[in-house]
C-alpha cells in the first residue's frame, strides 16, 4: 500500500508541473467555444463532451479526426475517409478482438474515443480525459489517489495528425502511457529521447522521403521544385528530402511552403506560390510533401493559373490517394506519381460499413453528423450544427450507400493494426503474468507503462489485412509503400493505380520484392496523360553549346543553366559571360571587346539638315522683317505695334531660329555652354516682350474701368525696363546654372551598341533648368491673353498675342513629352529641340507681323491714321446718350477730320490698327467727347482719358 502511495505522490507531482499549463490550455479550448445563432436556435459548436464509450476490462483511450480542421468554427464538416471510416475500422476491429476467445481470454477490452478535429491544442485539450483515472480532480487544489472512481487507461490509439501526436505525446509520457499513432509519419515522433512511448504503425516518413527520391532517380531528373506544408509532418519530410536529394545530385529548383499551422492561406498566397513554381521552367517535376486539405487548394491555383497540364507531381501520403485532394482538381492532379504506405483491405470491414444506419451504430456519435453530410439531409431528432443547418430534407434512416459508390480509405490497415497490437501485447502479458487462466490477475494490475511499451515493440501478428506485422525495434513500422498513378482510365474517367511498390530501400513493380525498378520504361503502367503518356523531363542542367556560359545554381556543383552570351558579352572562362565596358563590343571571336566608333549630331545628318534649313529660312523671314520695320519705322502700322518692343521681339525670334546651329554642332564645352546659357535666353527675350505688351493692354483697360486716370508705366522706355527686368532675371538663372554645373561634352550609352558625344546635360531633364523661366512666361501670357480677349477689336493687339500664345502651349506640350521620351536617343532630342524652338519663333513672327506687313506691303493705303481710325457708323449705346446731346453739330459733320486732328503724329500699339467694329466698339465720331465715361456697344465701360492715352500713342506718353 505504501509503495502504491509513493507512486502516487510521484505521479501527483510530475502531474501539478506538466498541467500548470493545461488549466490555462482547458480554460483557452472553453473560452473559444462558438456559440451559432442558427436557423433553428442557438446551439454550442463544438460539442466537446461527445465520445464513443465502450466498456471493457481494459479502457483504451483513442484520437480520431472525426471533423476537418476550421479556423472560424474550430471543427469543420466530418471527414469521411480518414475520420468516420478509421473510427468505424477501430470500433469493427474491436468487436473482432472481443469475439475472438484466443485473445484476451476472459477480458474484455474497450475504449473511449474523443475527436482532435485536426487541430494539435483542440486534441491534447481531450487527451486529458485520459489521464483523469491517474489523477483525481484534475485542475483543483487537493491531488489523491482514486479508487476506480475513474477508468485508468493503460494505452492510447493516435492521433492521426503528426502535430496532434507530438502534444499529445508530450502529456502522455508524463504519466508513461504508451501511444500507437496509425498515421502519424513525422520523422521527429522517431526521436526516443523525446518520446519514449511513443509508437506507430505506418511508416516514418525517412523511408517516405526515400521512396519518393527513387521515383526522382526513376524519371532520370535533375531538377525539381519542392512543395511542403508548414507543419511538423511537411517540414520534417522536407528536412530528409533536402538530404537525400542533395546526396543523390539532386538540385531542388524551389522550395514553397505552404500554411497550415499558422493559419489558412488566401487564394492569393497559393497562387504566388503557383507562380513561383512556373518561374522555375526547367522544373516540371514537382515534390508535393502535404495533406490533403492543402494541396486540393494548392491544385485550384494551379488551374487559375492555366498551369493544369504543365506540372508532374510526386506526392506524398498525405494526399495521395485521398479524394479531398482531387475531387474537382482532376485534370491538374492527372499523371501525379505518389507514395503511399502500403495498407491492404480489412477483411470484413466494407460490408460491415455499407450496413451501418444511425438507427444500428448508436455507440458512434457522429455517425448520424456523416449519415446527414452524406445524403444532405437532417436526421430527426439530431443536434443543430453549422453544416446542418441549412438542410431542408429530413433523413428516413434508410438511404443506402451504394458499393459502386463507396469510396474506400486505402490506409485503414493501420488503425486496425493499432488496436490489434494491443490487444496482443496484452494477451502476451497475461500469458506471461497470469498463467494459463482468464481474465486479469492482480500480478500486472495497475497496467504498467513501461512493461506494456516492451510488449508492444515485441508483438508480431498477422492482421485482419492478412499482412503480417512487427515493430521495429524503436518502435516505428517497417518501410513498405505503393506507388499510385492518378491517371485516365477512359476518356474523362480517373482513378488510382497501384503501378509499383518500395520495399525497404528500392523500388519493385510487385510486393514480394522480386522484380526491382531500375527506370522508367519498364513501369508500363505508368502514364503522366491521355494525350502525352510519357512524363516530362524535368533536367537540371544539359552540357552547354560552343559559346555558352555555364552558370551555377545557387552555388551547386551540379545544376547550372547554359546560355548564350549575350551581343555585347565576351567569354574569358566558359562559367561566365562578361559585360564589355562601354562604349565596346566584343570582338569576333568574343575573346576581347574593341570600340564603339563616337558618333555625335553632324551638320551633314539629314535631321540635321532639316533642322537647319527650317532655321535658315526664319532667320532669312525674321531679318525681311526687321528690314521692312526698319524702312517703315515711321508709318502709323509700325509706331502702333510698339517699334522697341516689336524690334526686342524680333532678335529674341532671330536668336530662337540662331539656337538651331548651336544645337546641331558638335558637343564641346564652348557649344555646350551656349546651349545652356541660349536656349532660355532666347524664349525669354521673345516671351518678355509679349509679356509686357499684354500686361500694358490690359492695365490701361482695367484702370479704365475704374477711373479716367491714366496708367502708369505704359511709355516706351518703362516698357523696355520692364522687359528689360524679366529678361535679366533669366540672365541669372544662366550664370549660376553654367557656374553650379560647369558644360561638358561626355560619351553617353542609350543602349549597349552606342557610343554618343553629348553636352552633359542633353541627360536626364537637365535642360528643363533653362526652360522652367520661359514656361512660366508662356503661362503668364496666355493668362493675360485670354484677360483682354473681349477688348474693343480697333484697340486690341491681344487677339494675335492670344493665338500666338495658345499655338506656342500647344507645342510645347507635345515638346516637353517628346523630350522625356526620347532619352534613349539624344539625337533625336536635340534635334526635337531644335525643332520646337523654331516652331515656337515661327509662331511669333506670324502672328505678331503678318498682319502688319499685309497692310505695309499689300496695302500701304490703309497704312494712314485715317484708315487706322475708321469705324462703320454704329448705334450709340444708351449710356451714350447724353454724351451726343452734349456735341455740337459741327463737330458732326467733320468728326472724322477733327479726330485726325487731334492724334498725335507717334501712334502707341497694335490697338489703332483695325476699324472698330459695331459689335464691340464705340462710334469714332464721339472718341474726344467730353463724357468722363464711355459704354461699349457689348456693355464693357471704359474712360474716355484712357482711350484717348492709347490713341495719341505711346510715343507721348511720359512716366
């Protein structure tokens, strides 16, 4: 009794440490439990408390995946194959034990089995129901032996999860229960030191991982990506395949991993992961280490990505063989290759399932959850749960589950050879414990742990499979595989097709070990399509063409690419190919560069020419021009156009159509500089000047608006100082421009094969420096041109100065977008450039002088005041109405003479050209009337001293 206290205490005190986290781990599992508002009322989700009881002698504890795994709701839908099918092969395997008299005679063994819902926390938060017979009030403060208050489970069948087995494991060697996992495959549960008492009937996944290199060594590839599943099963697979394959020469093209544990990838991320895989062309051959559940959304990104028939896939168990992976994924799945641990039929098994109805199989619980999955109908009676919630046919209990349509998971084998394994351990321990009798005997009563772990490593039975099995001696099972091809039987119909096996360490086309594989051609069951029955090459590396660098992979000896060296590459080793330098290229027999012949814009280049000769014939236009002002200098057309301002207009145009020879010439620190310093020169000294003639024009109107005071500023001289200012401004911007980044001529390299001579900044957007001041000038004239668009026609220059400024915004928008497009080619800017610069003076010499020398030239007798002044009689306005009754009348009949009389012998502006016309001007016969105000036919109201300030012309006008 005392020793049984001691052992107790002991258990008691190994138990307060490990479960200081299972209180806060039970308190977490409670707190996440849903609450569902449903269709039908509220219920709990998941139900925690169920489980299959059956009594017995002997309780075995048991974890089954009964649900797939969620996120949101914690347990998803019932999982058919790998949970309802393997609980059921469990509870049949039960039931055969118990019948049969040569095992466990006069005991009977039962079990307790709990759902993990794939989940690792969710399954050790119900493995603790385990423990509870060895330990008492199990969160409380007070621990005491029980006296079959509780069941002591001696051994636990699962969890299928690998992730699952670890956390339960690590509970379950506390208290020294052996566990036998029937699909855990992880290579870490092999570890003895960690877990001890840990056991399994399906193979680890070392010899998995081994399996699946041989199939690599079979296709006869090089080259392959790797894809594995972020869990302890996934990246424990991919830690042996990354030896093996690495020891075999092997390269791994790419390794994805896909999310599992930390959560449920998005569309999004499978599909980047599709995508990165299709980078690695070369790599058609893909590894596949996952589940099911994974890699069926890992099949729909690659059908979002066209990628269905491009990829060939060796699996692993996880998936393979596994409907929830290729329903609806078919033709992406088509020619995959996996391995699968080789599990045969248990006999009886299939029957026994099809017969099973809710109102037959009360010891399962969620049976009748299946039996409602399976047929999409409500069973009467049965709890609420989110997937049945939206059921509106009710189950009748007697639908049938047809054979032809029954689908089969291929590994129940070892479920059943789980329990079989302790049902002969212990039969072996009674045996040996309590002679020949029945029942148990107190010798071996409480089960002990380790005792009961040596029995099972020692068991070797023939299973209800017909296969025999034995342990091997730490515990895991030997390697035995089948090789499965997914494949079309008929057109549009697939299937699983056992096509080999891997026993031990090769590959065999039988399971008897004695027919070995050596390459793909003697599998001639094996098909990858229906249109392309041989799988695609899926080479690292072929031997490289004369002329072709090798380039190594990620720095492995054994995988590299060949390629061409490329048209400006030599190749001083065969391993790489080496850019010439600059300005060179590689000679003919690539073993040294020579240079690129310098090339530069020349006079004799036909854009050079064009440029030119465009320039050429506005500088000849710009100087008959300036010749016919010269010897018309003292007609009336050319004092009102404003003679300074029209001559300082007329040298910025010469100097615009000048820049085109400076821009043509060869690069140097001479022509550069002139280029930088010019080019805003000349666009400020045309744009200043028609600066100052709209911002003078619309002064003097607006100032007529408000009083009949004269505006300041408006005389030749404050005119050509004001021009004279804006021009001086860019004069500065030149000075620190050409001091802060002295000219140069440098090679510059649009592209690999040339070699230009350039001004240093014909690069990048550095000419825009120059240009910045001149497009704020443009802005500001075309503001102020369309200000005085409404002045009276007889005193209005803006109209001419408006399109002049509307053509030149027009092409300096498709200039400054053809200049930052054209970077590649400096010629073609420059020559842009040029281009523009002279479109823009071409625009200014015609629309501010072509109407002047019309009348000049073609028609000198309008080239008088009186011409200047005549106007169409027109209506008076209203407002002019007291302003007629205060003329005299003989001021009427020689209105005309009296007008001329009284203008000043120098004219102003462009304003006293043209006849005032009736829609916007007022009668010239009343132009020296006395009224302080005068109305505009179009409403407009204007000061007589201001009209009579542009009439006598600007000559006269004084600060």
């Amino acid at each position: 009794m005392a020793l049984k206290m001691d052992l107790c205490h002991l258990l008691i005190f190994h138990f307060v440490i490990a479960t200081k986290s299972l209180k806060t781990l039970s308190s977490f599992g409670k707190e996440s439990q849903l609450t569902v508002v449903g269709a039908h009322g509220n219920y709990s989700w998941p139900e925690r408390d169920k489980a299959v009881h059956v009594g017995g002698d002997l309780i075995l504890g048991a974890l089954h995946m009964v649900h797939e795994r969620s996120e949101d709701k914690i347990c998803g839908p019932i999982m058919p194959q790998g949970g309802i099918q393997a609980l059921e092969t469990m509870l049949y395997t039960l039931d055969v034990i118990n019948a049969n008299p040569k095992l466990l005679p006069g005991v009977t063994l039962g079990v307790l089995a709990k759902d993990d819902c794939d989940r690792d926390i969710y399954g050790l938060e119900q493995a603790v129901d385990f423990i509870r017979g060895s330990i008492a009030n199990i969160g409380g403060s007070e621990y005491k032996c029980h006296d079959g208050s509780d069941p002591v489970i001696p051994g636990v069948i699962g969890a299928p999860s690998s992730v699952t087995s670890i956390q339960v494991a690590n509970l379950l060697k506390l208290f020294k229960i052996p566990q036998v996992s029937f699909f855990s495959t992880s290579t870490v549960l092999s570890n003895r030191d960690r877990y001890p008492f840990f056991l399994r009937t399906i193979p680890s996944d070392v010899h998995q991982a081994q399996a699946m290199v041989e199939l690599v060594r079979m296709f006869g590839w090089t080259y392959v990506s790797v894809v594995y599943e972020e869990s302890s099963y996934g990246m424990q697979g991919f830690n042996e395949l990354e030896k093996l394959l690495k020891a075999s020469e092997i390269c791994i093209a790419a390794t994805e991993k896909l999310i599992k544990d930390s959560g449920v990838a998005g569309q999004a991320t499978y599909d980047k992961t599709v995508e990165r895989l299709l980078a690695k062309s070369n790599a058609r051959g893909v590894i596949v280490f996952g589940s099911d559940q994974e890699v069926g959304e890992l099949m729909q990104a690659v059908r979002r990505k066209n990628a269905s028939r491009w990829f060939s896939w060796i699996g692993s168990d996880g998936w393979g063989g596994r409907s929830l992976a290729v329903d609806g994924n078919e033709i992406e799945v088509e020619g995959a290759v996996t391995v699968q641990p080789l599990a045969f039929e248990v006999k009886g098994f299939k029957d026994y399932f099809l017969n099973l109805t809710p109102q037959n199989n009360k010891r399962n619980p969620w049976f009748v959850e299946f039996w409602e999955q399976q047929f999409r109908c409500k069973y009467p009676g049965s709890n609420w749960t989110p997937y049945n919630d939206g059921f509106n046919v009710t189950c009748s209990g007697n639908e049938q589950i047809f054979p032809q349509e029954f689908e089969m998971e291929a590994q129940l084998q070892f479920v059943s050879d789980a329990i079989m394994s302790f049902a002969y351990a212990f039969t072996n321990m009674l045996a040996d414990f309590c002679g020949n009798g029945s029942g148990l005997c107190d010798a071996i009563m409480p089960i002990d742990g380790e005792l009961l772990k040596d029995y099972l490593v020692k068991v070797n039975f023939t299973g209800l499979s017909g296969q025999q099995f034995a342990f091997l001696p730490y515990g895991d099972a030997p390697a035995r595989y089948r090789i499965l091809n997914y494949r079309q039987v008929t057109r549009g119909r697939y299937e699983w097709k056992t096509i080999g096996f891997f026993l031990g360490k090769h590959l065999f086309l039988d399971s008897q070990s004695s027919k070995r594989i050596y390459t793909m051609e003697q599998m001639v069951d094996m098909k990858f399509r229906w249109e392309e029955p041989e799988h695609p090459e899926s080479v690292c590396s072929r031997p490289c063409q004369k002329a072709e660098a090798h380039h190594m992979i990620d720095g492995s000896a054994c995988c590299w690419t060949c390629s061409p060296c490329h048209l400006f590459q030599y190749l001083p080793t065969k391993y790489a190919c080496v850019d010439c330098p600059l300005g060179t290229i590689p000679s003919f027999d690539r073993q040294h560069c020579v240079q690129i012949p310098i090339v530069y814009l020349r006079y004799t280049d036909a854009i050079a020419l064009v440029a030119m000769t465009f320039a050429s014939l506005g500088i000849i236009a710009t100087a008959v021009v300036m010749v016919i002002f010269i010897i018309y200098n003292d007609t009336p057309v050319v004092k009102a156009s404003g003679r300074e301002l029209s001559f300082v207009l007329l040298f910025g145009i010469f100097m615009c159509y000048a820049m085109t020879f400076i821009l043509v010439s060869k690069p140097s620190e001479i022509t550069c500089g002139a280029q930088k310093y010019c080019i805003g020169l000349s666009f400020s000294i045309v744009y200043s000047a028609i600066l100052t003639k709209t911002n003078r024009i619309s002064r003097i109107f607006r100032a007529g608006k408000r009083t009949s005071k004269r505006p300041r500023f408006i005389s030749p001289r404050s005119q050509l100082f004001i021009c004279g200012a804006f021009v001086a401004f860019q004069n500065a911007v030149g000075i620190v421009w050409l001091l802060l980044r002295p000219p140069r001529a440098v090679p510059y390299h649009a592209d690999r094969d040339d070699h230009q001579l350039v001004c240093n900044d014909a690069v990048g957007a550095w000419y825009m420096v120059g240009f910045t001041y001149p497009i704020v000038l443009v802005i500001i004239c075309t503001f102020y041109a369309i200000l005085t668009r409404n002045i009276p026609e007889a005193f209005n220059e803006s109209k001419y100065i408006g399109f002049t400024m509307y053509t030149t915004c027009i092409i300096w928008l498709a200039f400054v977008s053809i200049y930052f497009s054209t970077e590649h080619n400096i010629h073609i800017r420059i020559a842009t450039m040029s281009f523009s610069i002279s479109l823009s003076a071409t625009v200014g010499l015609i629309c501010m002088f072509a109407t002047k020398l019309y009348i000049i030239i073609l028609h000198p007798e309008r080239n008088v005041r009186q011409s200047l002044l005549a106007a169409k009689p027109v209506m008076p306005s209203p407002k002019l109405n007291n302003c007629y009754s205060s003329i005299p009348s003989s001021y009427h009949s020689n209105g005309r003479q009296d007008t001329a009389q009284s203008v000043q012998s120098d004219y102003g502006d462009m304003e006293m050209m043209n006849r005032l016309r009736p829609s916007s001007s007022f009668s010239s016969t009343i132009s020296r009337s006395t009224c302080a105000t005068q109305t505009l036919a179009n409403g407009t109201s204007i000061s007589t001293q201001t009209l009579e300030a542009i009439s006598r012309g600007a000559d006269d006008v004084q600060l």
